[in-house]
C-alpha cells in the first residue's frame, strides 16, 4: 500500500495525469500568503440537500475530493481540520475573477523565505453552464488559500453522470501540487526501506 502512495506521488510530481486532452477550461489560484508546506488534515463540508439546491451536495464530489487529498498525504479529520474544503456547481454562465500566477510547485520551492512580495496579476474567466468551483479554506484565519476550477462540464442531459464529477475533480486537483506537512519525507523514507 505504501508502495502505491509513492507511486501516486511519482505522477502527480511529473504531471503525468494532466497529459488528457480536456476540451474545458480548467484553473486555479492559491494564496501568495499560505504556507502549504504546514496543512496536514482537511474536511470535506457538505451542504445539507435540501432539494431545492444541490450545488452544494454530491457524494461523487466529496468523495472524489477525499481520495485525491488523502493520495497527496492528508488525513481527513472531522475536529479541528487545517483546511476546510467547500465546493458548488454552478448552474449558469457567468464571469469569473481568477489570477495569473506561476505555477503552484514552482511559488512553493522558491517562497521557503518570503522575503519580497508577490503581486496578483488579475485574470477574468467566462465561465459557462455546469462549471465546478472547490475552495480550500485556512480553518484558523478562514481566507481561501487555493481555488480551482472547470467550466462548462454539466449540462442538464449529465448532472448525473459519476464519470464526469470524478473527472472534473481530478482535473481540478491536478493542478494542486502541495502535499501534506511531511508527507514527501515519508514517502522517501519508505522508498529507501523498501530497496
């Protein structure tokens, strides 16, 4: 089993997962002023269903959510979590405020010393009909600290479609590149034992 976390490691690190073609709109931010290298535990929110809005409340979701996390080395945990993970679908076009930013590994390795300071270069998105937004929120300061995105996934003949939540989760988290607090470590140490 640790072999296959090392394995998932492997190809998140060289991006091996985002070599599938996607005709959407796939995105995201992070906080210039979050230190990933310290989260550890997360919790999924679920939104009660309620049936009048379920943007809030898919188990594929979540659960697609929970497994990509617990791949890159975080524990889910109900009390106390680092992060909080929100997510909704969107069910209407409409615009979109991102950023551009350098890539998320590359803002990790070179900010261990923050010694000047990032700027945010705005970048409006359109996004369409059935796009996916999933926030991870900072539970003690409650700023999100990353954001990423699809559009234009869903479309009324598909909310149901298992297939495409996972997709569109797995598209999303390929672009966050952190891991758990010591994680990586672990891993590499397990490597070693098992030579």
């Amino acid at each position: 089993m640790k072999l296959f976390k090392l394995f998932f490691i492997i190809i998140l690190t060289l991006n091996l997962s985002s070599c599938h073609s996607s005709k959407y709109v796939v995105e995201s931010d992070y906080s210039y002023n979050s230190d990933f290298r310290r989260y550890k535990n997360f919790t999924v929110i679920n939104r009660i269903n309620d049936g009048k809005d379920s943007s809030m409340y898919n188990l594929s979701i979540a659960r697609e959510i929970n497994d990509r996390m617990k791949i890159q080395g975080y524990k889910s945990v109900e009390k106390r979590p680092n992060l909080l993970i929100f997510y909704k679908i969107y069910n209407q076009d409409f615009n979109f405020q991102g950023f551009n930013q350098p890539q998320m590994e590359e803002f990790i390795k070179e900010n261990t010393n923050k010694e000047e300071e990032e700027k945010y270069n705005p970048q409006k998105y359109r996004l369409q009909q059935g796009s996916l937004l999933i926030q991870l929120i900072d539970s003690k300061n409650r700023s999100v600290v990353w954001q990423g995105y699809t559009s234009g996934l869903f479309s009324d003949s598909n909310t149901k479609n298992e297939r495409i939540f996972r997709g569109a989760v797995r598209s999303i988290f390929d672009q966050y590149r952190a891991f758990a607090e010591g994680y990586i470590l672990k891993a590499n140490s397990v490597s070693e034992i098992t030579k």
